[in-house]
C-alpha cells in the first residue's frame, strides 16, 4: 500500500501528460484545414460569417471557427426534367432544358439563397413559360436559339444576386403532342409525295425520262438504217 502511495503522483501527471498530449492534437486538427482545388470554404465564427477559404492550407481558431460545407465553383451542368408549356396557340408541348452555371461567390451562394440549385430550376421553369408562352408551335419549333439566348439573359440577371453566373442554356427537345406529331408527319409525307410526282411529270415532259430517251435514240437509228 505505501508503494501505491508514492506511485500516485507519477500516475496522475503521466495520465495529465497524455490528456495534455490529445488535447494538443485535437487543437491542432481543429486549427487546420485543407481546402481541396476548385472548391471554396465559408468560415462562420461564433454565428456570423468571418471570411471565405481559398484552396490549400488555411489556419482557423480552433472551436470558435467553424467551416461550412465546401461550394463547388467549377462549371456546373444540370438537366431538368421535361416540362409541359403552353404555346401562344393552345397547345402543350414537353421541353427538356440544360443549364450550364457556376458559382462565383460562395458567401452570395450560401447566405443569399436557401437552395440555389433549386431555385435555379424553379426560375428556369417559369422563364422557359413566359418566353415559350408569347410563340406559336411553330415559332417554338424554329426558334430554339432565340428562346435559348432569352433564357440565358433572364436566368444570368436573376441568379447574379445569388453569386452564380450562367453561361448557357439549350433546350435539348421540344416535343409536340401525339396528335401534332402524326399531323406533321402525315403532311411532310404528303409533300413528299407531291414533289415527287412533280419531278416525274417534268421528266415525261422535258423527255429527261432514260427510257423514253433510248426508246427514241433506237427508232431513229433503225430509220437511218
């Protein structure tokens, strides 16, 4: 028992020393962070933003600064589902579009909006409404990189507050109903059809036909003979 008694005070500083040594470590660890290439980190210190981090090593107060989650700021593309709109001349037509955008500023994209990708789809949506909404069916159909150019200037002024830029819009479909579809093909066939037998009449008329042509060149060579 004597000899417990006398070890005790070098088991207490041993167990403080290797308390001190995880505490070190554990500030050490809060105190760095790596910020990965093409990604940038918001840092809030007790409660309110403080500054962003750029890529590479970056030193933070330990459990006073706290990093949010890492913003993506390479070229982002995203496809939205199909949409049904209604043209100027009452029909639905189903429109699939891409956006190409890109975060510019991390703090605007993490304070200034909730979810901005969403609110990207949601704006892009209602933008593609009113432009495609003032187009006949046929406007729509012809009119792509009007419609695209519109979207783009729209969606770009909308999401600057937003701290994202976007570059493109493309509408990857437009499909028309079943009904118009049928229609169109039915009268691009018909057209077809037509032209044909105008190109067949001219033929017969100019006597282009190559039948007819050696028909002739035989009768006249037997006349000769």
């Amino acid at each position: 028992m004597p000899d417990l008694t006398a070890q005790l005070p070098g088991i207490i500083l041993a167990t403080f020393l290797v308390l001190l040594v995880i505490f070190v470590i554990l500030v050490i660890a809060k105190s760095l962070r790596i910020i990965p290439q093409a990604y940038a980190g918001v840092v809030e210190r007790l409660g309110r933003y403080q500054r962003t981090l750029t890529p590479g090593l970056s030193v933070l107060v330990p459990f006073v600064d706290r990093v949010r989650p890492l913003v993506d700021m390479r070229e982002q593309v995203v496809s939205f589902p199909p949409q049904p709109v209604i043209t100027e001349d009452n029909l639905v037509v189903s429109i699939d579009t891409v956006v190409y955008f890109q975060v510019t500023d991390a703090r605007a994209a993490t304070y200034e909006i909730a979810n901005y990708l969403g609110a990207v789809e949601q704006l892009a949506t209602t933008t593609l409404r009113n432009v495609v909404g003032g187009l006949n069916l046929e406007e729509a159909l012809t009119s792509r990189d009007n419609i695209n150019g519109q979207l783009r200037v729209v969606l770009d002024e909308a999401t600057g507050k937003w701290g994202i830029r976007v570059s493109r819009v493309e509408l990857k479909a437009i499909d028309p109903p079943v009904s118009i579809k049928d229609s169109m093909e039915k009268q691009m066939r018909a057209e077809r059809d037509r032209r044909a037998q105008i190109l067949h009449g001219r033929r017969h008329k100019t006597g282009r036909d190559p039948h007819r042509r050696r028909y002739k060149t035989g009768r006249y060579s037997a006349g000769r003979g």
